[in-house]
C-alpha cells in the first residue's frame, strides 16, 4: 500500500503561539490576577495613546500653546489616588497677544458608539469636571474620538464642557454639531475663548 502526501519536518516549538506583550499581559492575569485588572491596563493603555494623539494635534513650534499638566490617573491597589484624578487630563495655556488663555481637556476614546450613543463619563466625574471648572476659572473641553483606533480615530469631537454636563450618554445625532476632521491640529480663538 503506498501513501503519497508532502512530509514536513516537525521543529520544537513550532506551533507554539506568539507571544506578544498583549497575550503575555493576558496569560499573566490568567495566572491569578483578577481579568479586570487586565482590562483596566487595556483600557489606560488605549487612554493614554489618545491623550498623546490630542497632544500631538497642538503646534508647540509656535510657542502659542504650552502644556502645563497631563495627568496620568493612577491608582494604589489599595484603591487610593491623588484629587487630581479628579480633574480634566490636560491643562494648556495659549499665549495670546495681550493675554495668556488658559483651558483644560478631558480625553475620551470609544471604539464605536454603541446603541447610537457613547457612554462618555459617569454622573460623580461629570461633576468633578465642572467643580474643578468653577473653582479654577479655567474653561473645560471635551475631546471624543469614536472609531479607528487612539492614536487615529475615524470621527473627532470637540465641545465645551456646558455644553454636555447635562448627559453622561451623548448621541450621535447631537455630537454632529461638535465634529472636526481628527487629522487638523487645534486652534485657539481669543476673541471667543474657544478651542477649535
């Protein structure tokens, strides 16, 4: 009897699966840490890449804009962390001609909307943001990146904190008003103290 086929020589290891950083956080947590901490770490991590994306849409060659806070949220695994958690992730100054400008800006990224919608903050932080706006007198803006990925998301939004306190789910049909072309860099108006 004859057996015709192609014979691969087996090499140890071969159907081994990559390991990338991801899998080997995943496989960590499957070793006994809880899979929310996974989680939590996934999602800072896609934070923190769409907060550096709104960052890098700021010209800093002009000296018009100055970065003076990020924030970085962390939090002990005994549950405590800084007030500043509290307050927007970003604090710039815009350097104006007669008058330095200051606003702050609060980073969401969502991978899409789900049910029309984005589930941008939670009541308690909603008010954090508008108590750190009344005490500081600083202006607080709101940047949503739906779609893509964080460091390049398919839709942008940009508004006014007064303009979406009343709704911790924002739709996409009232977001309209508030879209701009993810790739173009922010300006400032003065006259209007406006982000755009």
């Amino acid at each position: 009897m004859a057996f015709w086929g192609v014979w691969l020589p087996f090499k140890q290891g071969y159907n081994k699966p990559l390991q990338t950083s991801q899998s080997k956080n995943r496989q960590a947590y499957s070793n006994g840490a809880p899979k929310s901490a996974y989680y939590k770490d996934e999602n800072k991590a896609k934070g923190d890449a769409f907060e550096n994306y709104v960052v890098s849409l700021f010209d800093t060659t002009s000296g018009r804009f100055e970065l003076k806070e990020w924030r970085s949220d962390k939090i002990a695994s005994t549950g405590m962390y800084p007030t500043s958690n509290k307050q927007p992730d970003l604090q710039f100054e815009f350097h104006g001609y007669n008058r330095t400008h200051k606003f702050a800006i609060e980073c969401k990224w969502r991978s899409d909307f789900y049910l029309n919608g984005v589930d941008w903050a939670k009541p308690h932080q909603i008010q954090n943001y508008l108590e750190y706006e009344r005490k500081t007198r600083i202006k607080v803006f709101v940047v949503i990146g739906v779609g893509g990925s964080p460091n390049l998301p398919a839709k942008m939004y940009l508004a006014p904190l007064k303009n979406v306190a009343q709704y911790s789910t924002l739709f996409e049909s009232y977001l309209k008003q508030f879209e701009r072309n993810p790739k173009h860099g922010f300006s400032f108006a003065q006259h209007t103290d406006m982000l755009m």
